[in-house]
C-alpha cells in the first residue's frame, strides 16, 4: 500500500468538561473517498477543523503531505480544496469572480486561473451562469459552485462537511457524479455525510463515530456483512407493534434473529426471511418491506435509534 496522503493519531479535543474527540485514529490513501458518519454530537465537525487546522488537538497529531498540522498549517492548506457545511460564497462577485478571487488567496497568478475558469465552470455545469451571482442561483447550482471553489488551487485532497445537505434529489446525484468524476481523477476525498445512501456510493472506507470515539471502520460493504443478518422484513400498518410486544407473537419473533422498532415500524433481522414472510401473510392487514440490509441498518444498530438533538 502506498504512504497515506493524510494520517491524524489519537486526536483528543475538549470543550470544558466535555470530550467531543475521543483519541481518534484514521489515515486517508491517495485516490480514495474516507467517509466519516455518526449521529449529531459524534464529533464530525470538530474533527474537519482540526484536519484544517482551524481547532488545535489537545492530544495527538496529524500530518499531511509529510507536513504536521498546525506547525505547517499553510503548506497543507495550499494542497487542500474544502467545501464547509454552510454558504460562503460571496454574494456581491458573479461566479466567476468567486473564482478567482479565491483562486487569488492562494497567491495563484491572475493569468494561471482564469485558464481553469471555464474549465471548472464546465465542470460544474455552470458555464452559462459564468456573470450570475450566487443569490441568483438554486441551492445545487450554489453547492456546485462551491466545489468548483475548492478546485481552484488543483488540490490532492478534498475535505466535504456534508455538501449535499438541503438538496433535491436531482441536485444530490448530479453532485455525485461530479465527486466519482474526482475520485475517477486521482482526487482523495474526506467526507462526512448523514445521507447513508451517499455514503455507500461514494466512500471506499467508512468510520463510524459516537461520543467521539470510533466504533468501527471498514469498507461500507463488509462492515454490513460483518454486522449485520443479510435480510431485513419491515413491518408497519394496524396492529404492527404488537408483533414487536404481545406474548402471542412470541412464535412469530423466534423466526428473526433481532427485532426492533423505530416509530410505527418493526425491523425483522434474519438470514432466513422466507419463514418469517410466510407467518406473516397470514396477517393481511400488516404492509410488509423485504429487502438486503443497507448502511442504515448498520447506522442504526451501532448508534441507535434514538433521536438526538444538535451538539
């Protein structure tokens, strides 16, 4: 395996009495897409701006390009596009203004970005809003300028705070195709993300975080195998939770290997669905789901299926 592009070691960051990093470990390989997930409060931001250099660790290391951060803060930042969770577009320059006045920030010459204007106009299909200023722009054209943005100095690594948040489903899936496009070109990738779906499509590797910590880590494929009984049968309608909660239905739980409940659905894990669906249709007024286990299975059963407020 080549060096890593990126290794950060038993990261710890407090705030008061609070440890938001708990001794965090990962590594990031040239050309690929390392997903970070984990529920609100997980410490995923707070790990992209230490990655920045824009929070300093109270414990631990990270090293980029075999340059440490914060010592060597803006060498990396040279070599590094980011696309934050919020609009910072500047709404008084047309798009390609923001361009190149942010292309300038990197003490890029004039000339030297203006040639890769159009290009990356083109590629994020907003050559024909070129004079248009962001407040005249859909929320996916916004997102997409933003990531032309974060080109504009040709990084290695490409660090994304959830990008396609508050997007159509339209706007998500042109979004992805242009990140397939990156990972296509060499490009690495550092994304979190609390769309599963994303996750699975775009990422190579997955960390999972909770409180901080980090609860597993794999490719998002084997981490469900590894986790996971292959066949999930979801079960809602009238009457449904009792399946989950009456003596009568004890027969019919034996059948999975795990059952839970989130609102008015039961969630039956098992590696031999066809029994289970048998004893259920002679219940014809409970609507069933049968499907593969997916990322938010996984999600799910590493985190729980409590909400949890912003923190």
């Amino acid at each position: 395996m080549s060096q890593p592009l990126f290794t950060a070691e038993q990261l710890v960051k407090r705030f008061g009495d609070a440890t938001v990093v708990n001794h965090l470990s990962f590594q990031i390989q040239p050309g690929e897409c390392l997903g970070v997930i984990g529920p609100n409060g997980a410490g995923k931001t707070t790990t992209i701006r230490m990655c920045l250099g824009l929070t300093s660790p109270d414990e631990g290391r990270i090293t980029a390009f075999g340059l440490d951060m914060p010592r060597d803060a803006m060498a990396i930042k040279a070599r590094l596009g980011v696309v934050s969770q919020m609009d910072t577009l500047d709404p008084d320059f047309d798009c390609a203004e923001n361009l190149l006045v942010y292309g300038r920030y990197f003490g890029l010459p004039r000339r030297t970005i203006e040639e890769r204007i159009p290009r990356l106009l083109a590629f994020a299909a907003l050559t024909h809003k070129a004079r248009a200023k962001p407040g005249e722009l859909s929320g996916g054209m916004k997102r997409r300028l933003s990531l032309a943005r974060a080109l504009v100095n040709d990084p290695q690594l490409l660090l994304l705070d959830e990008p396609t948040t508050g997007l159509d489903p339209q706007a998500r899936h042109l979004m992805w195709e242009r990140l397939q496009l990156l990972l296509q070109q060499g490009k690495s990738i550092l994304l979190t993300t609390h769309f599963m779906d994303e996750a699975e499509r775009l990422c190579t590797r997955l960390l999972v975080l909770d409180h901080g910590r980090k609860i597993a880590e794999g490719r998002p494929r084997e981490l469900i195998a590894q986790h996971l009984e292959p066949d999930v049968v979801e079960v809602y309608g009238p009457g449904a939770l009792d399946l989950a909660r009456q003596e009568a239905h004890a027969g019919l739980r034996a059948l999975a290997a795990r059952v839970e409940v989130s609102g008015e659905t039961v969630f039956f894990y098992t590696a031999q669905p066809q029994p289970l669906l048998a004893a259920l249709g002679a219940l014809p007024q409970l609507r069933t789901l049968h499907r593969p286990a997916n990322l938010e299975d996984l999600f799910l059963k590493l985190t729980g299926r409590q909400i949890r407020e912003d923190g």
